[in-house]
C-alpha cells in the first residue's frame, strides 16, 4: 500500500535553549491521516521537539514545514494560515479559568474568523457535543472534572477543524477508566475526520491503544533511537533502552 502524502516533515532539525542542545540533526516525517506518539524518558526532549513543530520556538538550526510550509522561514501571514489548519492540546488543559467552557472554546473561533455570534454559538455546542460535554456550555474550569478539563481542551483544539492536532501528555493524570474514555475519543476523531495527530506521552496503555507509529528519543544521544509500530518495537527492538522503556525495567545501578 502506497503512504498517504507527508504533511509534516522535520529536516536536520537542532533545538535546545540558550546554548544547550536538547536535541540535534532531527529528520522527522509525519503522514497524513496518521497518528504518531513521541516517547521517551524525563528530559529526552519530547516537548521540545513539539514546542518547534508547532511554532512556539524557533530551531537553531534545520526545517519545520507543515503542510507545505516552512515554518521555520515564512512569513506572519503565512504562519497564521498555518496555525488555522492545526490544533494543540496543551499539558493539564490550560484552559482559562475564568472563562466559561464555551467561552473558551469560541476564543480560538473568534480570533481566526469572522463568523457572526449565532454562527460560534452553534459551533461551540457542535464542538463540545462532539466530545461528549454537550449541555456543560455554561460550566467554569473549576466545575469540571479532570477528564472533562481534557475534554474541554479538545473541543477548543478542533474548533476550526485542523488538519493537523498535537496533543501533549492527553491522558496524564487521570485515572485509567478515564484514561481510557479519552484514547477513545482520540481514535474516534482521527477515524471520522481523518485529522493527522502527534501525540506526546509516556503511558504505555495510551500508546499501545492509539498510536500507529511511535517515535522513541533519548537524551543520551539527543535524538530518535527508535521508530515503528509500537507493539512491534515492544516484541522485537533490540535496543536495551526501548525495551527497558515498553517493558518498565529500571536502569542497572553501577557501583
């Protein structure tokens, strides 16, 4: 079977802060309609490397291009055309609290387009009924449970119906029921709407639930030592460091 066209791709990319390199010479391609788990231990550089793939930070050196746009070199223009065509979930939510869940929701609506009051209204309620929080339009952050926090996020995250949605740590902190409910919606909404996903994550059950593809870094080498079907690379990576990863071995003590 022939892939579905890249629609993001990452070449050489290097990135760190200041004059520390987290991560060095990347090359990273993500295809469309596909959903992809970046893994790695504390400190190996997987929200680094989402924070470029989005925009939030500038690589000191290589490409980003998403969806046939280098972002890494466009224009203002061009990058606010890019950012329509993604959504990001955000570690915990970030939602505004003091905002109500359909404020939130709308503030990415509003801020992208120019569709009248009655029009967000109806999109909101569509947003939040497509991630079962339907009747919760009125609710504060504060009133809501974790996984509905989540929830809530999400409906914001494809509220202008992306293309492309990275999602940071989208099960941590929950329990595993909820857990669970949250991998369903994720597979759900990449199967009915075909939305390319890059997922950041460490919880091996989400892992193995949602993603296609899993992208292993490790800080060690600051890069990617592994890549392939999560399950695959559980069962056959001789690599002692993805094994010790999908298998919850700890690391030898020396000495």
């Amino acid at each position: 079977m022939t892939q579905n066209p890249v629609i993001i791709r990452a070449e050489q990319l290097t990135a760190g802060y200041a004059d520390r390199i987290i991560l060095e010479d990347i090359h990273l391609s993500v295809h469309t309609g596909e959903i992809v788990a970046v893994l790695g231990g504390s400190g190996c550089g997987k929200t680094t490397l989402l924070k470029h793939l989005v925009g939030l930070a500038h690589p000191m050196a290589g490409t980003v291009i998403i969806d046939g746009v280098n972002i890494t070199r466009c224009s203002d223009a061009q990058f606010r055309s890019v950012l329509r065509r993604m959504g990001v979930l955000f570690q915990g939510g970030a939602l505004f609290g003091s905002m109500t869940i359909a404020e939130n929701v709308a503030l990415t609506i509003r801020a992208y387009t120019d569709l009248p009051d009655s029009a967000v209204t109806n999109l909101v309620r569509m947003k939040l009924c497509m991630v079962g929080l339907g009747g919760y339009e009125s609710y504060m952050p504060s009133e809501l449970s974790g996984g509905m926090k989540k929830r809530a996020a999400l409906a914001r995250a494809l509220a202008l119906n992306p293309r492309i949605l990275f999602l940071d740590e989208p099960s941590a902190g929950l329990d595993p029921v909820t857990a669970a409910e949250i991998d369903e919606l994720i597979c759900h909404i990449n199967e009915s709407l075909g939305t390319t996903m890059v997922i950041v994550t460490h919880e091996l059950a989400s892992i193995f639930a949602v993603a296609q593809r899993a992208i292993m870094l490790d800080k060690s080498v600051r890069g990617i030592i592994a890549q392939g079907p999560p399950r695959e690379l559980a069962e056959t990576s001789e690599d002692a460091r993805v094994q010790r990863f999908f298998h919850r071995i700890p690391e030898p003590v020396n000495g």
